[in-house]
C-alpha cells in the first residue's frame, strides 16, 4: 500500500516558512512600539518628579523649567515615534494575516487530500478482502 503524498508539499512547507518569518518580524515590530511606550511612561514619571522637585527647590526653578520643557518635548517625539512604529506593527500584521490565511489555505487542501486519500485506501482494502472472500468460495 502507498503512503500519502502531498502534491504541493514544498509550497506549504515555503509557506510555513513564509508564516514564520512574518510572525517574527511582527514580534520585532510590537517589540519595538512596546519600548517606545516604556520610554514614554518612563519620560511621564521624570516629568512628575521634575515638577515635584521644581517646588521642593523654588532656587534652581529655572533650570527645573528647562529641564521640564525637555521633558515634555521628548515626551513629543516619542508620541511621533509611537505613531509611526504603530503603523509599522498595523502593516507587519496585515503581513503576517496574509501569511497565515495562504498556509490556513494550503493546509486545509492537504487535509482535504488526506480525507480523499483515507477514504480511497478504505475502499481498496474493502475491494481486496471482497476478493479475497469471493476466492475463497470460489474454490470451495
């Protein structure tokens, strides 16, 4: 009896591989916006223990004044950052659905070649052991 074959093996193990790829790219992408967000929560504490400082130590108000605006103007830029490495994580998800819906697709025809290929060896081991039989009766 034969084993199965999956005709289009190579595409799903290409697409497997594709899936993958896309999946670790994503990874690296969140990975990126979630420390742009740490640096921004990071950046929001400064700013209150800056400000909290400001009025602790009213002598050195205008360097905690500068110090503050630096804060806030980073804080700025790295909303900017955040922005755009969201864009990048939206786009790298939608690559990475893609992916994943071509090797969802090429699985599923597999199984289907699976079910065909189980069905069609049941009906040639049922067709052999008819045989069989109708040979046994016939030299009886």
């Amino acid at each position: 009896m034969r084993r199965f074959r999956f005709s289009l093996e190579k595409i799903l193990q290409l697409r497997m591989f594709k899936e993958e790829e896309c999946k670790i790219i994503l990874g690296q992408a969140i990975s990126a916006l979630n420390k742009i967000e740490n640096d921004i929560k990071e950046t929001a504490v400064k700013h209150h223990n800056a400000a909290s400082q400001r009025f602790n130590n009213p002598v050195d108000s205008q360097s905690w004044d500068m110090y503050i605006l630096r804060l806030e103007r980073e804080a700025e830029e790295l909303q900017k950052k955040a922005a755009q490495a969201q864009l990048v994580v939206d786009e790298k998800r939608a690559l990475y659905l893609e992916a994943l819906k071509d090797l969802k697709a090429i699985e599923k025809l597999k199984e289907k070649k699976q079910k065909e290929y189980k069905k069609e060896m049941l009906k040639f081991e049922m067709n052999a052991v008819d045989e069989l039989t109708a040979t046994r009766f016939a030299y009886r």
